[in-house]
C-alpha cells in the first residue's frame, strides 16, 4: 500500500507555501506600521519646528527653523512617494515627486525665493529612495541660496 499526495492537497498541517504567504502578509503589516510611525514622527517633528520658528525673537533663527521645517518637509514627501510605490518595486517617479516639492516650496520659500520657477525636463524616470532624497534636500537648498535670489536693483550715484 503506497500513500501518494498530489500538488495543492491539504495533509492537515500548512504546506510551506501558505507559511510564505502569511509572512510576506507579517512583513506588510509591519511595513505599514513603521510608515505610519515615520509619518507620525516627521508631523510632529515638523510642527515642533514650526512652534519654535514662530516663538523666535531674531530674524536669522525664525529663517533657520523654515529653512529646517522645509528640509522636513521634503522629506516627508519622499517618504510619502516612496511607500506609495513600494509595493510596486518600481522605484521612485522623480516627476509627480520634484513636481509636488517645487509646489511647496514655492509657498513656503522665503519672499525674495517665491518667484523661483523649476522647469523639469524628464522622462519621468524611476529612482531609489537615496536618490529621490538627495533631490528632495537639493530644491529647498536651491531656493535659499542666494544665487537663486531676485537680483535687486542698485541705485546708481553719480
């Protein structure tokens, strides 16, 4: 007498197959809830910033805490595309990305930066997350800088 078991049948105990799809299920649920976390923190994180950018009695320290608080900011962005693609395992699109940080630079840059147009030329290509970080912390430097201020006019004496 031979006992033989087909493919897919059940002998009663979970076929290793079952226990790899209910861990890659552990591991989701886990991956989520460190997003959350992340997320949680960068908020708070960012609203910290701003309650003490606004508590601050010198010009310079209410511009270093934007300046900090927009840095955040674009990272919570990249977090933001980041999981949102994961689960694709495509990696980063740098154009909705780059296209929703010049956004909100533009509202939160400082006056003389406001006016700063960003033109992307891309074919909407797919990076990693250390990439899209990079790029993230490059356009809030990029709008402070004083190479991408509005040239004042001078008034000539003579």
């Amino acid at each position: 007498m031979s006992l033989a078991i087909r493919a897919g049948e059940s002998t009663g105990s979970r076929g290793p197959e079952r226990e790899a799809l209910d861990a890659l299920e552990g591991q989701r649920r886990l991956v989520r809830e460190v997003h959350h976390r992340v997320k949680n923190n960068l908020q708070v994180v960012a609203s910290l910033l701003s309650i003490h950018g606004r508590s601050a009695d010198r010009p310079e320290a209410k511009a270093a805490y934007s300046a900090i608080g927009r840095r955040v900011d674009a990272l919570s962005v990249v977090h933001r595309h980041h999981y949102a693609e994961m689960e694709e395992n495509r990696g980063i699109s740098l154009r909705p990305l780059l296209t929703e940080l010049a956004a909100d630079l533009r509202s939160s840059a400082p006056s003389d930066a406001r006016g700063m147009r960003f033109e992307l030329n891309l074919d909407s290509p797919n990076t990693t997350q250390d990439v899209a970080v990079a790029a993230a912390f490059l356009l809030p430097r990029l709008s402070s800088s004083p190479c991408c201020a509005r040239p004042t006019t001078r008034s000539r004496s003579g």
